[in-house]
C-alpha cells in the first residue's frame, strides 16, 4: 500500500530544551531552531528530505506556536510538498498537549480521508534519511516502522540505554516494546542477527486500523500523556501485524542545547 502523506509532530512542549537553553526570547519550538551556516531549521530539512523520499503531502500537527511554523513555512516553501496543518488542542485543565497518539487522533478527525488511508507519522525534531522515509512510503504492508539498529545510532552510551526496545518475532513483525531495560535485561532481546533494535518515532499505519486504538489510548502512568507507541503496541496485542524494517543508521536528534552542535556538525558533513 504505497501512499504519499507524511504527519510531522511538532505540537510538544519542548520542554527539556527550552529549559537547557540560555536565551528563550525568540524560542519558537525545536524544529524551527536555525542551525549551521545557513540557519535553516531541522523541519525545513526534513521536508526536503520528504519529498525527495515521494512524499507530495505533508500535515504539519501544531500547537501553541502555530503561527511561527505557518509563518516560517509559507515563506519558505518546498516546491512539490503540498503542506497543511492540524491543530493538537490541549483539554481543558492541562498545560501541555495529551501526547503522540492524541495528536495523531486529532489528524484524523480534523481531515477524516486518513482514515481510510495509509501515511507516516514521525517527529519534527528528528532529521531521518531518505532511505528510511521512501522505505515505509513503499511498503506493501499497511503497518509498518523503521526498526533501527541500536548500533547505529551515535548517541552517547547513557543516551541509548535509556531508548526502548522493540522485540519482533523471526518473521519481524512488533511483538513488544520494552521500556529502558538495564544492559543485563537487554541481553535477552537480541533479534536472530543478534541485534538490539529500537524505533526512532518513524511509524506508518492505515487510519482504518489505527484510528481506535488511538482514541483508547491509555495515559501513560507516569508521564500522564497517550503515547503513540502505546497505542501501537495495543493494536499489536490486538491482533494487527506492524512489519518492522531494518535499518541501521544515525538519526540526528533534537532534545536539548548540547544536540544543536551535533547536529549542526552533521548537516555540514552531509554537503
């Protein structure tokens, strides 16, 4: 089931950032932070790599700062990237939007074609290749995630332990997602290759299959939010296959101040 349609999340909080940062005065969010030489943000370079990966429609999830992201995009338009907007409202007596799954939710019912449709979700302040976003716009299966590599990713050792581990069975479909297991838990998840792998939020799923599981959506016990990892591992348990796809790759992060050099760095080894 090829598609053509990316969400980015960009409603979040940001909160570890804007809290490592010095200055605040002009924040706008992280994916809109200018970085390197040429003081692009990460969303303008991730949607460049969208659409080289065939992607012709991108839904943007907004939240407080919508108006910079509006802003900053009309002037700084992708040629060939149809981009629209959706808006993740925060319920009545919380500070902060519900998390990842409401926000896909509130896609859905705000442009109700997707579901019965495919796409792929991923986050705003991630920069994936290519590769990975044209992998799962052309995959057959109708669920489907990047399955990275644990290896691959150049994040400090501290960092990395901390991520979850996605178990698949032999044929690589999702079978659990374990969150931050110590070393020796680690050990016994290993895949048939002898691979450790986690999911970096790159997700594809069919509105049809999704759309429920994302409405139920439990709060997580401790951060108080639907996680859309969660929801996924719900339809899992459900009964519904979500193919993993092997990769194994650096994905460039955006969470505090020390990562803006990092990926500042990266961009310019990538010219």
């Amino acid at each position: 089931m090829m598609h053509n349609t990316l969400i980015i999340l960009a409603a979040g909080a940001s909160s570890r950032m804007k809290q490592s940062l010095e200055d605040t005065h002009d924040f706008k969010g992280k994916a809109l932070l200018p970085l390197g030489k040429s003081q692009k943000p990460v969303i303008e370079y991730l949607l460049q790599n969208a659409k080289k990966a065939g992607y012709t429609k991108v839904i943007l999830v907004v939240g407080k700062e919508a108006n910079a992201f509006k802003d900053y995009l009309i002037n700084n338009p992708i040629p060939g990237l149809k981009l629209s907007f959706a808006h993740q409202n925060i319920p009545e007596g919380r500070e902060k939007p519900l998390g990842t799954a409401d926000a896909v939710l509130q896609t859905l019912e705000q442009f109700p074609q997707l579901r019965n449709e495919c796409f792929v979700v991923c986050n705003s302040d991630n920069l994936y290749s290519v590769r990975a976003l044209e992998l799962l716009r052309t995959e057959k299966t109708p669920n489907a995630f990047i399955s990275y590599d644990r290896d691959g990713l150049e994040f400090q050792k501290e960092r990395i332990l901390s991520f979850a581990l996605v178990i698949q069975n032999q044929e690589g479909y999702l079978r659990d997602i374990i969150e931050k297991p110590t070393e020796a838990v680690a050990e016994n998840y290993r895949d048939t290759q002898g691979v450790l792998r986690v999911s970096m939020n790159l997700w594809k799923l069919h509105g049809r299959d999704a759309f429920t599981y994302l409405r139920d959506c439990p709060l997580h016990p401790a951060r108080q939010e639907k996680e859309l990892p969660n929801a996924i591992l719900a339809m899992v348990k459900a009964g519904i296959l979500v193919k993993g796809i092997p990769v194994k790759e650096h994905v460039p992060d955006l969470t505090s101040k020390e990562d803006i050099a990092k990926v500042e760095a990266f961009l310019e080894k990538r010219k």
